[in-house]
C-alpha cells in the first residue's frame, strides 16, 4: 500500500492531533500505522528483532523503514565527517583559470560587435524627442531651491479663533489647600498633639499621617522659627507639577435615549412559528416535567396522572405510556447516546427504565449491561438501595428501582 505522504513540506507537528498523515491524489485521508506498542513492547523488540539496530521511523508517514547498506555507509560517513558521495575526492588538483601575467590574446578570439562602433539609433530618437519637448515648453527645467531659514516660530501661523488654541488649551496647576488651625502658630489647646498621640504619630508611615507636621504653640509670632522642610516641600510641589499628566477633558453631549437599544419590529424578525403545527395529547393532569433524548429523537413526559409517556419529536405520536401509580416529579434521559435508560423519580424511589425505542441493539447492548452486574462480596453501607424489577414491572420496561428514604 503506498501511503507517501503528500501534503508537501511543511510540520508534522499540524498533523500530530489527527489520525492522518496527508491526502492521495483522490483527496482520500492517508490514515497513520496503529501503533499500540508500550515501552516493554519496544524492549521486547529490540532484544528480539536482530535488525531492530538498523530500523528507523519516518517522520511524515510514520512507519518503520530498514536501512539498507548504502544509507549505513552514508550515516557512517557524516559521522565521521567525510563527504557522502563515495566518488567525491576533497583533494583534486586545483586548475588554475586566471593568471597574473598579462597576455596578447584575449581569452576568447571573438571579433567586436558591429554596434560598439555606431551611434544607438534608438537613443537618438529618445534625445530627440527630450529636446523638442523642452523647446516646446511641455518639460520644465528644475528650479533651484529657496534658502528656507533654519528657525522658525512655531504659532506665528496659528488661527487665535479655533477651538484648540493655545490660550484656550491651557491647564492650571491645582491649588494648594488653605492653611488650617494647625498651622498656626498659637493653635487652640485641642489641636495640639498628646505625648500618645504624638508617639503615634512618629510610628506611622509618612504616606499614613494625616498631617505631615505636629502642631506647636508659641507666645508670639517673633519667635516662631523659619520652617526647616520649607526648600524640601517646594522641590517636591515643583515636582508634582512637572510629572503631572495634565489633560483637559472634553465633554461630550449624548442624549439619554441614544442609549437605549431600539426595540426590531415584529416584521423583521420573521420567520418565527405562526401556526400550531404539533399537538402532543394523551396527559389527562398536569405535565410536570419534560427530557429530550441524546439524539433528539424522542421525548418523554411525566405528568401528575401518574404515567409517563414516550413521543416521537417529529410526529407527536405516542409511542408507549409506563403507568407508574403516583405522581411523577422529574424525568431524564441518560445523555449517553450509547445507552437507552431514562431515569423516572416518583414518591420515594427513582424508577430506571428501557423505553425499547430506536435500535435494537442499543436497547439489547442497555438490558445485557444491567444484568452483567455481580454484587461484591462485601456489601457497603449506602443511603439507598437498589432493587432488581419483578415480571411484570420489567414487562412495563422498569428495570432498576432506586428506593430512597425520604
């Protein structure tokens, strides 16, 4: 079988999720070699196969290729960095084609063409046509260059009436806030500081305090002292001012009702149901519960007449009704589309049933699952227990009661 990979140079690393390696001429998958070898497999093999030394794996079809003696002899070359043609000699004999010594005879004996010595008619009637062009005025010459000045003023040309003009861009600094009574010099008795509070106050972290001083009291303002953070404060007040992003916002109008979404009309959002084309009857009470099988076929249906009650989706026929007896609070067919079970909950216990719709052999595969199951030898405490069905519940299709206490 000839499996060439010919998907062309590119990674195998793509084709390393899927299970095939390329495409033939008819656009057919080529499907990669089952490999279902472990590591003790591959030792086997290489203790047994004699040729297991000589074997590799091609990367792009991903099967087993025997090196012959030919490509033995050419990896022992490359190894030992020999050339990998046998016949290629790295020594011969340099000939050398050019020489110092000027000669009389060119190389070739090769007369001169005949063009070398007459005037290209072609490039006279280029020249011709350039040279009437400019008599007759349609080509002008280059005109020379205006000395521009190197400095210029940047707003000399700007419009003072347009919306984003300089005066107009301009963003004051923030103000600093207005002294307080801390600040003063004679501040009431309640804003001074404790020696607690103070203690407190030198434990925090600078960004933390409230106030970056203690407040002081002093007799008169003479003798008040010049402030020792003063030049410390205005490095730091002009440094703020520096790295300040300042950008002016731009307030934009929006009506409120733009925001909302408009509601699409009726009209355009057809084609929707008009009419009532199924009709599922046979419920004599109220429906409580509705599942879907996996494959979208069916539908069952528990109600409070205490049946439940198997359609077909597509022709609301029902196909079988399982009286149960009491009122059925939630159905659920298994999502397993490889086993046919739906689980029916009524009063204190959960009914499994095989509704025996659809294909035979997933309805036989689902009975011969549940009676290959053996009880262990040593039975564990559960909260609910599992009672096989008697004749004539398995002839209604119930094959597991699940009996719980509550």
């Amino acid at each position: 079988q000839d499996i060439r990979n010919t998907v062309g140079n590119i990674p195998m690393e793509w084709y390393q999720d899927f299970p095939h390696v390329g495409y033939d001429l008819d656009g057919k998958r080529i499907y990669k070699p089952l490999r279902s070898k472990d590591e003790l497999d591959l030792f086997l093999e290489k203790m047994e196969n004699p040729e297991y030394w000589r074997t590799v794996q091609d990367r792009r079809t991903l099967a087993d290729v025997r090196l012959s003696e030919e490509q033995l002899e050419l990896v022992r070359r490359l190894q030992r960095g020999q050339f990998g043609d046998v016949d290629f000699d790295p020594y011969e004999p340099s000939v050398d084609f050019f020489t110092h010594e000027v000669r009389i005879h060119p190389v070739t004996n090769r007369p001169a063409d005949k063009r070398s010595f007459i005037p290209s008619l072609v490039e006279k009637e280029k020249v011709s046509k350039l040279v009437h062009a400019i008599k007759m005025g349609w080509i002008q010459p280059r005109k020379p260059k205006e000395n521009v000045p190197t400095f210029y003023d940047l707003w000399a040309r700007e419009d003072p009436n347009s919306i984003l003009g300089r005066h107009k861009m301009h963003v004051p600094a923030p103000k600093i806030p207005l002294p307080g009574h801390e600040e003063s010099y004679n501040p009431p008795p309640e804003f001074l500081l404790s020696p607690e509070e103070k203690l407190a106050w030198e434990q925090q972290d600078p960004s933390e305090r409230r106030l970056n001083f203690i407040p002081q009291k002093f007799r008169s303002l003479r003798a008040v002292p010049a402030y020792s953070r003063f030049i410390h404060e205005r490095f730091e007040r002009c440094l703020d001012l520096y790295l300040c992003p300042r950008q002016r916002k731009m307030r934009v109008n929006v009506d409120p009702e733009d925001l909302i979404p408009k509601i699409p009309r009726p009209r355009d959002l057809q084609p929707f149901p008009t009419t009532q084309a199924l009709v599922y009857r046979g419920h004599s009470s109220l429906v409580r519960t509705l599942s879907v099988s996996p494959s979208g076929q069916w539908l069952v249906s528990g109600s409070d007449d205490g049946s439940v009650r198997f359609w077909e989706v597509s022709s609301a026929r029902c196909l079988r009704t399982v009286p149960v007896g009491s009122v059925v609070k939630s159905v659920a067919w298994n999502p397993n589309p490889s086993i046919c079970l739906v689980a029916v909950a009524v009063d204190e216990q959960v009914l499994l049933v095989n509704p025996g719709l659809g294909d035979r052999l997933l309805v036989a595969a689902t009975d011969q699952l549940l009676d290959s199951w053996e009880a262990p030898e040593e039975e564990r405490i559960q909260p609910v227990q599992w009672i096989p069905a008697g004749p004539e519940e398995r002839g209604k299709g119930i094959r597991l009661l699940v009996q719980h206490g509550k």
